[in-house]
C-alpha cells in the first residue's frame, strides 16, 4: 500500500514539473516586425520658356506636405520668392527643406532657361509627407517676375502618366515694375537684382506686362522684344515610378 501511494505521488511530482507546450516563458518577445520600406516614386519635371526675349532664372522645386503653400495670390510673397522674382537667387527657397517642416525636398535647375529652350529634372521623393509641389522661375528681364505653380498634387499621378499644365507670369508685388536699367537685372539692363525695401502693393498677383520704351515708358530699359504673354512656361511632369 505504501509502495503504490509513493508511486502515485512521484507520478504527480514528474507531471508538475514538464513545461506545457503552449505556454511561453514571460521573458520570451514577439519576433520583431520587419521594418517598412517605403518605396521612392521618381518623376521627370520640365519646364519650357513660351516666351519671345525673357530668360528664365535656375528653377526652384519643393515638394511638401499639404500644409505649405509657395505663394498665395493677394498675399505678400516671403522673403525667399522674393528674392526668386527680384534677382533669380533660388538659394534661400531651396533652403526651405532646412527650414520649413513641411518642406521634405528641394531641387535647382542646371541653369538660365532660354527662350524656347526647356530644362529637366528627375525627383526621387520618398514618404507620404511629400506629396505636393511647387515651382518658381523669375523672368530676369522683369522687376519681379515669375512664373511659378503650388500645391501640384503628385499623388494623382500613376506610373506611366504626365500632367501638363501652363504657367502664368505672377508679379510679386515686392518691386515697382519701372523696367529702368537699374532695377533690371537681366541681359537688356544688367542692373540690381534684389532689393529689401518693398515700393509695391506688396502682394502676389497676375503681372500686367511690360511696357517698354517702343510703347511709351522713356525710363525703361526694355524694348517691345520683352514683352510677353500669358503663359510663360509650359510645365510637365511624367511619373516614372
């Protein structure tokens, strides 16, 4: 009797002790998640000068979140399309992606864009937060002059697809558009190019052209050559992966 109860107890101790199969140790983690790769989508961006005599200054792109916005018309511009429209400088508006949260890229053209002549950029942009772009270009025989685009919504467009848009000429209302051969900075005059002082209405609106000294204006350093029309540039984005 006494052999059969400790065998029965030792039998009890030996079930105790084997680990259940379906229990994990509290020490064990869960295997870790592989991480995310997130993959860049590439786009080919061109811009063509329509005009007949108006060089274009080294473009500036962002790409951005919703909440930027390069310019909005009847609002002053910022100090870095300021300096885009007055004198072609892109460096501060560039600098944007070091600044401004919301700025995930920044890209600059090879250089001045001719009339009738065209530059490309291909934009890798990784990340959901940079879903938008904008654009900027000064007409370097203007006072303020730009061409430009915001808020271009790169998420609509699928691989294989281009949108084509054109770009009015925008005033920036930092700088009186006298056209004298000081305030030009471009080739017909070789004058200042950005000044901080504003003597404009200090907003961003449609530019109203030039006038030029065929047309009457006798300060002007301009000639009816320069004159142009809306639009100003052709732009065209092609998404490529």
């Amino acid at each position: 009797m006494n052999t059969r109860m400790l065998l029965l107890a030792a039998s009890v101790g030996f079930l105790a002790g084997c680990p259940d199969d379906d229990t994990h140790s509290n020490n064990d983690s869960p295997p870790a998640s592989p991480p995310v790769q997130t993959e860049a989508k590439q786009f080919e961006v061109t811009v063509t000068n329509l005009t007949v005599s108006q060089p274009l200054s080294p473009l500036a792109i962002l790409a951005h979140s919703s909440s930027y916005q390069l310019f909005q018309v009847g609002q002053p511009a910022s100090l870095a399309l300021e300096k885009v429209a007055e004198s072609g400088d892109n460096t501060d508006l560039l600098a944007e992606k070091d600044n401004n949260d919301n700025v995930t890229m920044s890209y600059s053209g090879a250089g001045v864009i001719l009339p009738g002549s065209a530059d490309s950029l291909t934009l890798d942009i990784t990340g959901d937060s940079a879903s938008q772009l904008s654009i900027a270009s000064m007409l370097v025989n203007t006072n303020d002059g730009f061409v430009g685009e915001t808020g271009i919504d790169l998420s609509r467009i699928a691989v294989g697809e281009s949108y084509t848009m054109n770009m009015p000429v925008w005033d920036a209302g930092t700088e009186a558009n006298s056209e004298t051969s000081a305030s030009i900075p471009g080739p017909a005059a070789g004058g200042e190019g950005f000044n901080a002082a504003r003597d404009d209405d200090d907003k961003v609106s449609f530019h109203p052209g030039v006038v030029s000294l065929d047309d009457g204006l006798t300060t002007s350093a301009l000639t009816a050559s320069h004159r142009f029309l809306n639009p100003g540039a052709r732009l065209s984005i092609t998404r490529i992966k």
